[in-house]
C-alpha cells in the first residue's frame, strides 16, 4: 500500500478530487450501512411534500466522498481525518454527478497539521457542500 504525502512533501495550494454520480443504489446501502433511514431520502411520495420536492441523498454521503479524497489522494494512506466544518448549500439528488475537491490552505508542520477547503460540486458548476477540514499527514518513516 502506498503512503500518503507528508506535511513536509505538501504545498499550499495543492489539490485533488474525484466524481461520483449518486446512484439510487448508492442512498439505498448508505442508508442500510448507517441506519439512517429518513424518508427523504428513501420515500419519493414523502419527499415530494418537502422543500426539496424530491428525494435527496444523504448529507454526510457528501462528507464521505470528502473523506475518500483525504484519505485515499490528498494528503492519501494514513491521514488522520482530525475535523471538518461543513455547510450544505444545495440538496445533492439521486443522479447528480458531485466532484468533491480538497485544497491545501495551511500546513503546521511543526504540530503536523494541515488545513482544507473541501467543497462538493454539482454537474452544473454549483457549489453544493463547502466547508474547512484539519487533518494530520501521514509521517514518513
């Protein structure tokens, strides 16, 4: 297995993403995995009566995607997820293509801590999650 980048090979500016499209499968085994199982993101005729006027994915299934980029691109393979400050800005719908990015803001590499602007982008350019994570690098060996 590889080993992520240390605070020592990180550079301010940094970044990496990936993108999903949200499958009705994917809110399915979330919901089963988590237990969370709100109708508005499994009851079409419920969400309907909503403000969102349809079922959306979870939230936190955003968070994960921010998550795999953290712990398997940037920083990668033994990052330390530490915290993460988040504001959902737009409903996320079965069938959105999300592109979930992380940028490098900060590095204290003295406390081996790095700072990240995590957002969450929708087909049409939308931010749709936005939000600030601290994360500790791997160290090399």
């Amino acid at each position: 297995m590889n080993q992520g980048k240390s605070i020592q090979e990180l550079k301010i500016g940094e970044s990496a993403q990936l993108t999903r499209t949200i499958t009705e499968k994917d809110v399915e085994e979330f919901a089963r995995v988590t237990g969370d199982t709100n109708p508005l993101h499994l009851d079409q005729a419920y969400a309907e009566k909503t403000i969102f006027k349809g079922r959306i994915a979870h939230g936190a299934f955003s968070i994960g995607l921010l998550s795999n980029v953290l712990g398997n691109i940037l920083p990668g393979h033994g990052t330390i997820y530490l915290s993460h400050e988040i504001k959902f800005l737009a409903p996320v719908r079965i069938g959105d293509t999300i592109t979930a990015r992380v940028e490098v803001l900060e590095l204290n590499v003295e406390r081996n801590r790095a700072k990240f602007r995590t957002t969450c982008i929708n087909q049409d350019g939308k931010i749709v999650v936005d939000g600030i994570a601290w994360g500790m690098p791997p160290k090399k060996e």
